[in-house]
C-alpha cells in the first residue's frame, strides 16, 4: 500500500505539489520531495506531526 502527501495552497485550494510513498516510509523523508517544487513560494509551512522535525532542508 501506498502513502499520498500532497502540499495545497490554501488561498485558492490547490494542489501545487504531490508525492507517492511506501507505506512505511518515514513522513520527513517525502516532505524534501514534497516542497522541493515551491519551496520559493511557500510560506508559511504547515503540518502533522508526521513532518515535525527540526531541519528540513
């Protein structure tokens, strides 16, 4: 089975960036690949504890 991660922009309720997983992979490993595309644009980042650490990137 797989895991989605997808990153939406909330003013207008978009998806701008989508990743597929291994059901058990670790949540912060699929958060690079996830904001790599729109890390420009992105701010602020928000998450579930699955994305909680300290550095990201």
């Amino acid at each position: 089975m797989d895991k989605d991660h997808a990153a939406i922009d909330m003013d207008r309720m978009n998806v701008v960036s989508f990743t597929v997983g291994k059901e058990f992979s670790r949540d912060t490993k699929e958060f690079r690949k996830l904001l790599y595309p729109v890390v420009d644009r992105a701010s602020p980042v928000y998450g579930d504890g699955g994305y909680d650490r300290r550095e990201k990137f």
